[in-house]
C-alpha cells in the first residue's frame, strides 16, 4: 500500500499525522502533509487508511 497527499488539496490541519505519525508529518516550509514512508508497512494500513478517511478535504490516496 502507498499513500499519497494531493498538496494543492492539502490544508494542513494536521489531523493525518496526528492519527498516523509513522507515515504522515507536517512540513516546516510549508505546512502540509506529506507521506514519509515509500510503502506502508502491514502494521500501519488500518491507521493509514483512518488518516485518509479523515481527512476534511480528501487529500490523501491510499492505493
């Protein structure tokens, strides 16, 4: 599984990192999310999915 955060979607309310700080973090230039991980470990794709599907404005895919 990858994640990916649409950064023109983005808000940066930080609820993704929040839910799921292994995958996503909030950048310091410009203060939205991003995918730290290349694939999502086993282990974390039941958070990662939860951070997607919280997300307000949808900007996360999870393929």
């Amino acid at each position: 599984m990858k994640a990916h955060v649409d950064k023109d979607t983005c808000i940066g309310c930080g609820l993704c990192p929040s839910i799921c700080p292994d995958v996503f973090i909030l950048e310091d230039e410009d203060g939205k999310a991003k995918a730290i991980v290349d694939e999502v470990p086993d282990e974390l794709q039941d958070d990662t999915e939860e951070a997607a599907a919280s997300c307000p404005v949808e900007a996360i895919v999870v393929e």
